[in-house]
C-alpha cells in the first residue's frame, strides 16, 4: 500500500476508535505479564509477599493470565503489540484474535530481542564489532531476520548503539565499542540488514534503535545508573550512532532507562521531540524500555504511575512496553481533562503507521511453521556464523606459538573449553544448547589428538603435560556474566583461572589462552606470562569450529579491537580518544598519571595481530577541494596472505574547545599477498573535522590538523596539514 493511501486509513482508523482502543495501540504485553492484572503488578507481588493473596491464587492467576487476560483484553482492543511471542504457532493464534475477533481488525505487532542472530546465534555484537566489516554485520542481520520473521517477530530491539567506554557495564557486550564512527557504521548496517529493502516483505523486520541515549555512559559502569554530561560531550559521542540508523531509516528508537542530567529518557522531551523529530526528522514509532514509564515514579520525576504515562506520552514516546501504565492511566487522563486527546492520536498514529509499513494490515500472517523449517539453522547460516566468529577472533599476543599443527598433540585445561551452552553469550534468547560447537566438540568433530581436563588439579596437568605438545587454556566469563544487571566492579580473570594458568606458565609448555568473554577483561598478568593470547568473546554457535581454524592457522586472524583492554577496573572508563589534560602523562610526578598502575591500556583500541605483518610507510597527505586525501603504502611484510584493517584517525590540534588526542576518521580492510604492497587512500570531508560549541552550534575551523595512519590507535604514522578553507 502506498504512503499516501495508508496516511488516509490511518486516520480513517483513528477516527472510528475509542480512547481504549487507541490506548490499546499503544499497549505492548510481555513475559512480566505487568499488564494483565488489575493491580501494580509489583503492588500484587506485595500482596503475595505479605499473604493477602495466597501463593496458589497467585500460581493459577499467573498460568491462566495469558490464556485469559490476554485473549479477553485482546479482544476487547487493549493490546497493540507483544514482546517475547517468538514462535509462529502463538503468533498466528494472537494475530488471528487481533484480526478476525475485534471490533476494527488491527494486526498485532511482535515485538523481541534478536541482537546477535535468532536460531544461529553469531558472535555477541561487541564481537562482531571487532570484524570493522560493514557488509558482514548487514549479512548477519539479514540472516536473522529471515529466521526471526519465519517464528513471527516483526521487530527487533537491537541494533544497540550506545557508544561504551566502561567494561564494568555488563551491557558493552551488546554494542559495537567505544567508538563514535564504528557505533553509527555498525548501526547504519544493521538497520539494513534487519528491515532489508522492502519491510513489507515476509522476511523484513523493523529495526527499533535503542538506547537513546547515553546509556552507555551510566556512572561507574553500574548498570541503570545515572548519566550527567554535557551537550558537547552528547552531541559528539553519544548521539551519532542514533542519527546514523535514524537517517538509514531505522523504524523505531527506543529510549534509555537512565537519566541524563536529571531527567530520565523515558519523559525526555528534548531528547524525544526536539532531537529525535525535530532535528533528525524521524517518523516511526517510539517504545519505552521494558517497565520503564513506571520506573520514573523511582527516578523521582514523576509522582505516581498516572503522572509517568502522562508525561511519558507528552515527551513523546508511543508504545508502552509492558508497564501496563497507558492502558491504565491514559483514559481517566484525557477524561479529567489533564491529557489531550489529540497527543493520544499522535501516539496511535504512529503505532498504526509501523503496521502498515511492515505490510501486517494486507499480510498478517507472515509467520509459518514450513517457514520455521525452512529458514532456521540452515548449513548456509551456520557457515555464515562461523566466518562472523573467525573474523571477529582477535589475536592478541603470540610469541611464535601460534598457529599449533593438527599433527601436534593438544592438552585442553579450562571448562569453558567444553561448555557449549556458554558459547553464545548474552542475549541468545532462542539458542539451543545442542546446537553449539564447543572446542572439545570441534576438536571430536576433527579427530583432533587431545587430552582434556577442567584444569582444577595440578596434578592431572603434569600427567598431560608428559604426553601433550602444546596447551591450550580457556578462560573467562560466563554468559551470565555480561550482558543486562551483570555490571562487574573488579574486571580481572577469576581467582580459578588465575591458579590454572600459573601452573600452566610453571609447566613451560608452549601454550595459548582462549579468552570468551563479553567484555574487555584487565588482563595485566596474562599479556606478560602466556605466549599467546586469543581474545574470542561468546563467538555463537560456531564457537569451536572457528577457534580451530584460526587456532590451526587455517584461518588467519584479522580483527582488530573495537574498546580497548585496561590494565585494571581502576582505569575505567578508558578510551583512546580522549582529550589531553594540561599535564599529560609523562615523567614527572606532577603529570597527569596513577601511583599504582599505568595510564595506558594493555592492547588499545584498534589492536589485533595476525599470522603475518605488516609494514606501513610515505603517509601522504593533501587538501583536495572540500576533503583531505591521505594516503599509505602498507606492505604485508610476512609470509602468509592476510587481511590488514588500515585506521585512519584525526587530531585537530588547537581549537577553542580541546579535541580528542585520536579520533577515527576511516578504515578499509584490504587483503595482501605475502610480499604484497599496496597504496590505500582515503578521503575524509573537511565539514567533518568541527566540533559543537557551547550553543551547540556545529563549527568548523581553519587550523592544523594531525592525521594518524596505523594497524591500531597507538601506533602510526603522521603527518601534519594546515587546512585553510
Ligand atoms: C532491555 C532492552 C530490551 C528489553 C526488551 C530491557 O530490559 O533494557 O534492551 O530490548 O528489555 O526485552
């Protein structure tokens, strides 16, 4: 249906509908089943906890609440939208009430978290950061959306775009680093793959945007915390990501649960209204975060649930996930006066017009159990997984240990080693365990010569270590261990891990450690004493078969850090493009520095070695008209083909407003032949080099400029140019 027609059934639609109904629209039910009872469902729990309903009343209310509460407020048109309906059989008996049992036959919208694949989990996103590969996160997003839509979800909260500088947030894991440019590529790409050319298609599905914004950002890397930053700081870093997927056409944003300065996202009118609508121009939906209107009663901001709808709907947010507090509160609202009708409109609009968009009032039933079949976990998807996990494996030590022979026998400590279920990380919500390749799976699968051990016993170690050539250690974090609520204060290996490894450096043996983790982990200790380290995060379902390959040098690493590793929580939050102080670290005591650890991270943004390397040389900077053209020679200087992520970064070095030290300007992936060189230009816009001023008004200034060319943020060439115009 064209824009023009639906625009005209939308209020059409709107027109025939009563308050509830429009209150319906906007009403998301979830697992938490919040919605479906009369009462605060936290005011039930209460009333659980304190026996005035007995726990066998509240058992059977909580079985027949789907079935009965749903289907009744279903039918009545209370319900707009489901979240965690993921399979097509509940989806299709949902949508057939919605469509064929109420009064004006509006199809229900699906709602669920697919953030790193669906059935074929890929690696978790911060991982897949690592790959800097645009077309591969655009190919994985493809992917699940096809296995998504075929179970019946019409959208996805994801991609997550929160810049995140702190490892001690769990929720690093579930974005793209610490970096602006890489969170608005890897954004824009996602947007692409999920919703694909035609969302109206079966296997299209909306993108929802989420956090908006500066989530990552919560003090002390606690989870939910506050967030208090300036407008520059917003503007420049946190913001971007949002704007790149708003301008590649993402069809839903979805506000943050913290605060910033004071005022939660949630009723966050400059954020929702002036910024998101007015300044970026978007027109699709807005959905809270799970329960998060009702939470602004604890922010503090709004005085009773009744208030938290009232302004939430003011500040602009549409769809209510699972609170429960618009279809509770908005009606008696425009009733007594204190809301106007016409904001509930808007809202409705909204939800009705993403409906359209995905095609659901023409095609409600896009799900299918023969699709199910067809489309999940095909060998096709799980090739895909694994080259996802092989390039976003990185390398970040080896001292000639690497890559071990198939020939060479292998001693396997660390019980991660065979946890498949662990492999794939936070957020995998419809991953099956039996469908993950652990390393003692691969190393089955391969007949690889190995002895395992969980590695708890010294003893068993010296017994493989009289048989076995090479060792390797898996060490790390578990997935409960990151992801949402799993913020870490101290981020250092565990005290099991530590004793395992030890005795592995006691032994002498050649021997590489295999880190899973969804977050960057202070690593000081192992970066000295192992000879060689692979950083795999929660790699997916693919898990073990890739750490082989690139384990037996089939595969040669390639990706490059996307947050770097510090050497200890203390030096959180850590980010290579920060702005120098009036002291910089140096050599005397009164520069900016600790007593007790070093200023610099272990492996800096943008790290990550491989079997070869490489030789960087004639940086060559020129203005050319309304851009500066860099370019390098890079030469692959070893004796295996391998795929250099060439960075390009930028410093403008005197401005009213200090500049980050190194800021990513570009990166291209290029491929070399052993002795191969080749000359990589890039072309950075001059109109990209400004920087907001204390009105917020975006300058670009005349000056010198530093431009940094380098296999990570450390270490590179430089050249300086003063631009003019
Ligand atoms: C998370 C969101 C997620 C939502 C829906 C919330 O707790 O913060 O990222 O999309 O749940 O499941």
């Amino acid at each position: 249906m064209l824009k023009q027609q639906y625009e005209a059934e939308i209020q059409q639609l709107l027109s025939q509908m009563t308050i509830e109904e429009k209150a319906g629209q906007l009403n998301q039910c979830g697992p938490s089943l919040a919605g479906a009872f009369d009462v605060d469902f936290e005011e039930l729990l209460n009333m659980v906890c304190d026996g005035r309903v007995s726990k066998e009343k509240f058992q059977k209310m909580m079985a027949s609440a789907e079935q009965d509460y749903h289907e009744e407020a279903l039918r009545a048109g209370h319900i707009g939208s489901y979240n965690g309906v993921s399979d097509a059989e509940t989806a299709n008996r949902l949508q057939r009430i919605a469509v064929e049992e109420t009064r004006l036959g509006i199809p229900l919208l699906f709602g669920y978290d697919v953030i790193h694949g669906y059935r074929t989990v890929t690696p978790i996103p911060l991982a897949e950061s690592c790959a800097w590969d645009e077309r591969l996160w655009e190919e994985t997003a493809r992917m699940s959306a096809k296995e998504a839509t075929a179970g019946g979800v019409h959208m996805t909260f994801a991609p997550m775009v929160d810049v995140s500088r702190d490892p001690r947030w769990g929720r690093i894991s579930e974005g793209a680093g610490e970096d602006v440019l890489i969170n608005s590529l890897y954004g824009r790409a996602k947007v692409k793959g999920f919703q694909g050319e035609d969302l109206t298609r079966a296997d299209a599905m909306a993108a929802c945007v989420k956090h908006f914004a500066a989530y990552g950002a919560v003090e002390a890397g606690r989870d939910y915390n506050r967030v208090d930053m300036s407008g520059q700081k917003l503007y420049e870093e946190y913001l971007p990501p949002f704007e790149a997927c708003v301008k590649a056409g993402a069809r839903a944003v979805m506000p943050a649960f913290n605060d910033i300065n004071g005022v939660p996202c949630t009723v966050n009118e400059k954020l929702l209204r002036d910024i998101l609508r007015k300044q970026w121009g978007f027109d699709g939906m807005t959905i809270s975060d799970a329960n998060a209107i009702a939470e602004c009663v604890n922010h503090g901001c709004a005085a009773d649930n009744a208030d938290a709808a009232r302004q939430a709907l003011l500040a602009g947010v549409d769809m209510d996930m699972t609170s429960g507090v618009y279809s509770r509160h908005l009606k008696d609202l425009i009733d007594k006066g204190q809301l106007n009708e016409q904001e509930l409109d808007r809202a409705a609009a909204n939800v009705l017009r993403i409906k359209f968009e995905l095609g659901l009032f023409d095609n409600p039933y896009q799900a299918s159990k023969e699709r199910e079949k067809r489309e999940m976990l095909t060998g096709k998807h799980r090739e895909l997984a694994r080259t996802a996990a092989e390039k976003s494996i990185v390398l970040l030590k080896n001292e000639g240990v690497l890559p071990f022979s198939r020939k060479q026998k292998i001693g396997i400590v660390g019980e991660l080693a065979a946890q498949a279920g662990e492999m794939t990380g936070t957020w995998a919500l419809r991953a099956v365990e039996s469908d993950c390749v652990s390393i003692i799976d691969a190393c089955e699968s391969q007949n690889i010569d190995y002895v395992y051990s969980p590695g708890k016993d010294e003893r068993e170690f010296r017994e493989m270590a009289k048989t076995c050539d090479v060792f390797l250690a898996a060490v790390g974090e578990y997935k409960r261990e990151s992801g949402e609520a799993s913020s870490r204060g101290e981020i250092a290996l565990k005290a099991d891990d530590m004793k395992m490894l030890e005795t592995l450096q006691r032994l002498g043996k050649p021997a590489a450690a295999v880190i899973f983790s969804g977050r960057p982990l202070a690593i000081p200790w192992l970066s000295e004493n192992i000879p060689a380290i692979l950083e795999a995060w929660h790699p997916g379902v693919e898990a073990g078969n890739a750490i082989l390959n690139i384990v037996f040098g089939e595969v040669n690493p390639s990706a490059k850090l996307t947050a770097a590793f510090p050497y200890s929580s203390g030096q959180c939050p850590l980010y290579y493009a920060h702005i120098n102080t009036g002291r910089p670290a140096g050599k005397s005591k009164f520069t900016s520095k600790y007593l007790d650890i070093p200023t610099e991270p272990v492996y800096p943004f943008g790290y990550g070695l491989s079997y070869t390397t490489y030789e960087y040389k004639n940086l060559d900077i020129q203005e050319k008209g309304s851009f500066i053209q860099i370019s390098v020679r890079v030469k692959n200087t070893g004796k295996r083909r391998g795929e250099e992520i060439v960075q390009c970064y930028v410093h403008d070095t005197v401005a009213k407003r200090a500049r980050p030290v190194k800021q990513l300007a570009g990166f291209q992936k290029t491929s070399l032949q052993p002795g191969e060189e080749k000359t990589i230009t890039f072309e950075i816009e001059k109109d990209k080099l400004g920087y907001y001023d204390e009105k917020m008004q975006y300058l670009v200034e005349e000056g010198v400029f530093e431009f940094f060319v380098g296999g990570n943020s450390r270490d590179c060439l430089m050249e300086k140019i003063e631009i003019t115009e």
